[in-house]
C-alpha cells in the first residue's frame, strides 16, 4: 500500500480538490491512505484568530466567520445539493471553536492554539472525505488523534512511538477495499486533547503513518515540479533534482528548504521507505524520488534564502565566560520557547544565535533571564545557506549585502545578512 500526502494548495479550492480525485483514480490499483492539510492559507487564518481570541472575543467571532465563509465556497463549488450532509458535518467542527470562544482564554496560549488551528485539518479531510464517496471512492475517514499519541508538549507534540505504531498499524487490514482519508499535522494526548506536531507538521504525519504502516512508498504532492536547489521565486536558474539520498534531504530540510518539514525523513529513512515529492498539476511527471540508493550530483549547489530573521547576542551582565552551563540553560530555554536555531557562534564572552523572527517566542525567552544576561537584537536580517557551495557564486549572492555574521564548514556556507 502507499500513502498520499496532500498540501494546502492541493485542497485550496473546488478545482483543485477534483485534480486530487484524478490523482486518486489514477491510482486506483493501489491500496491508498491519504494525509490532508488544512485548506490553503486557513491555518494562517486561525492562527490570526487564537492571537484574536486572547485580545478581543469580537475580533476573533469575525475571522472565525471568514473562516467558515471560505470553506463553504469550496463546498458550493463541490457538491449540487445545498443540502448535503457535508455542510452540517463542517458546521458541527467549526462549533468547537465557537465554544471555545464562549470561555476564558487557558492560560497556556500553546493549549490555545493546538485546540484552535487544528480544527483546519480537520475540516478539511471532513470535506474531501465527503467528495471522495460522492465520487463513488470508496473512502473511511479516521481522526488521526486517535491514531498518533503524543505528550502534552503542545504545539511539539513528542510521538509515543510504541503506541502509535500498534494503533495504526490496525488499520492494515481496512486499507484491503478502501481508501483511508485522515489529517496531517495533528494527534492526541492521553486526556484526550489536541496537540500538534510543529508548522508545516503534515508531511511529518504523513511519514509517520507511513513508517507504522509498513507503506511501500510515501509521495507528497506539492505545488513544484520536486525538489528543487533553490526558490523558482527567487532564482530563476533552479533545478530539479532527479533523485537525492536521505541523508542530503534531511540536511536540505534542516536548513530550512520548506518543501519537506525537517522530522519528516527519519521515520522514512528508518524504515527503508522511499518518498517521491511530485508536482500536483503534473502527476504523469517524475518528480524527485528519496532513497538510500539515490546518487547526489554535488555540482549542484543548494541555495536557501530565509528572509525575517533575528540575531540575537546573548552575554553576562558580570563578564564572566559563556561556559557550558549557561549554554545548557539557554539551549534548554530555546526548546522550550520553540525556537529553532538556524545558526549559532559562540565565543568567549558570548553566543550569537539566528532564528525566526517572533516576537512573542522572543520575549519569553528573555524575560527567563533578564537578572543574569544581556541581551542584543537585531531584527529584519536573512540567512543565506549555501550547500557544495563555491566562492565565486557566493560573491554574487551576497552582491549589495552587509554581512553581520558569516560561518564556513567544509561543504556549507552560512551567512547572515541585511
């Protein structure tokens, strides 16, 4: 059997979501389960409405209205009948949130949001489910929280590995004569809430019920032709790769390529299972296949480009070296903000750490430690990641830049830059 992994764009309006059903009969000799994310820029949205929903109840009752405004559109622009079963189905999933805004805010804002932003997920495998059996597909749709456990680490959710491979594993046998329809992004504590498992979490669900599932393959289904060097938007020599190793994706994902979310190779990789990133408006095209056996051609550089980032240089107030202790309390302190390095430095008085700018992740971070360190940001930068790169390319990527901070291994270039 395989898994299927569909992005927003591939569920972000009517048309697309009937390419998705050619996809599926394209396939149809195949056992399938499939992972959807929300529809298209809905989590932005209801991220916008649990920052709302902390502040001002009204502002959040109004973009919860926009919210349902847009799903119901792709609806109309699916089923004939106004008085499809679907339209009550969606409506009795947006009423969690409703309730929700009935109460006080819980204190833990990161409770807040996994209860509130994966509602998107949720819909919106509702809403394809019902479109797949109005297609006559045969189709099962499962909650994946009850399905992929977690801890209470919300937002990140950490997966109990032991008892989501037995639950989903179970679903083997149901995968004989139909297809399975299910959410990327989320899963479920053992009191029963709603964790998610980090932005752009789906290609990870994916990857996990691949690997418990024992998949022949996983194929994400995106809006590019594959894996491509470097941002089509941005660089308009990008290449495709044909093929990549494991190892060099899991790398490429860690720089902060966002074409694969970086957790999602290991489970894969693990389990010996190949993932093919194909283009969704082309699926005859190859697109790019991860395997152990893929050969990297490493004249060509990858080049990724993160725009909005922070530098921030931590010191102590008594000048006192930034030793092992400091940095144990201050990576701890990272992780538990949520904060991904992108790139460190440290020397002897200080460390300099470059990460996505968020102001709120920020400032918990530092209010923790205003008595023992100083703190300098600065704000507004982008980070330059060149892989297998050479020093001719890199002089005209960084043309007109000011360089703040740059870090050189063998293989891989970083720069900090404004």
């Amino acid at each position: 059997m395989k898994v299927f992994k569909f992005g927003g764009f591939a569920v972000s309006s009517a048309a697309n979501i009937k390419n998705l059903v050619r996809i599926i009969n394209i396939n149809s000799t195949d056992q399938l389960l499939i992972i959807v994310s929300a529809m298209g820029k809905t989590t932005d949205a209801l991220e916008k409405l649990c920052a709302a929903y902390i502040k001002s109840r009204e502002e959040a009752i109004l973009l919860l209205q926009e919210i349902k405004d847009f799903h119901e559109q792709i609806i109309a622009g699916l089923f004939e009948l106004k008085e499809h079963p679907v339209y009550d189905e969606v409506a009795n999933t947006f009423i969690e949130i409703e309730w929700m805004l009935e109460d006080e805010p819980h204190p833990d804002y990161d409770f807040n949001y996994d209860q509130i932003v994966s509602i998107g997920e949720l819909v919106s495998s509702k809403i394809i489910a019902a479109y797949l059996t109005e297609c006559n597909i045969n189709t099962k749709w499962i909650d994946a929280r009850s399905y992929i456990h977690t801890d209470n680490s919300y937002r990140e959710g950490i997966i109990d590995w032991d008892k989501t491979a037995a639950s989903i594993l179970s679903l083997k046998d149901q995968l004989k004569n139909q297809i399975i329809i299910s959410q990327g992004f989320i899963g479920g504590t053992s009191e029963n809430f709603t964790t998610t498992l980090g932005r752009e979490g789906s290609d990870y669900s994916a990857a996990i019920f691949s690997s418990c599932i024992q998949a022949k393959s996983l194929t994400v289904w995106k809006d590019v032709p594959g894996i491509m060097n470097a941002d089509p938007a941005l660089f308009s020599s990008a290449q495709k790769y044909e093929e990549l190793p494991y190892s060099e994706a899991l790398e490429l994902a860690y720089y902060g390529a966002n074409i694969i979310h970086p957790k999602t190779i290991k489970p894969l990789q693990n389990a010996g299972i190949p993932l093919y990133v194909k283009p969704f408006l082309k699926p005859e095209e190859s697109g790019t296949r991860i395997d152990q056996s893929a050969k990297l051609d490493t004249d060509i550089q990858a080049i990724i480009l993160k725009k909005n980032q922070i530098l921030l240089t931590i010191s102590t107030r008594d000048f006192s070296y930034m030793d092992e202790m400091y940095l144990s309390e201050l990576l701890k302190s990272f992780s538990e903000a949520h904060i991904k390095l992108n790139m460190m430095q440290l020397s002897a008085l200080s460390v300099s750490v470059c990460f996505d700018q968020d102001a709120g992740k920020l400032k918990r971070m530092t209010d923790k430690f205003h008595d023992k360190l100083l703190f300098s940001a600065t704000e507004g930068l982008e980070l330059l990641t060149v892989i297998y790169f050479k020093e001719e390319e890199i002089q005209q990527l960084i043309k007109g830049k000011t360089i703040v901070m740059e870090q050189f291994s063998k293989k891989t270039a970083q720069l900090v830059m404004k």
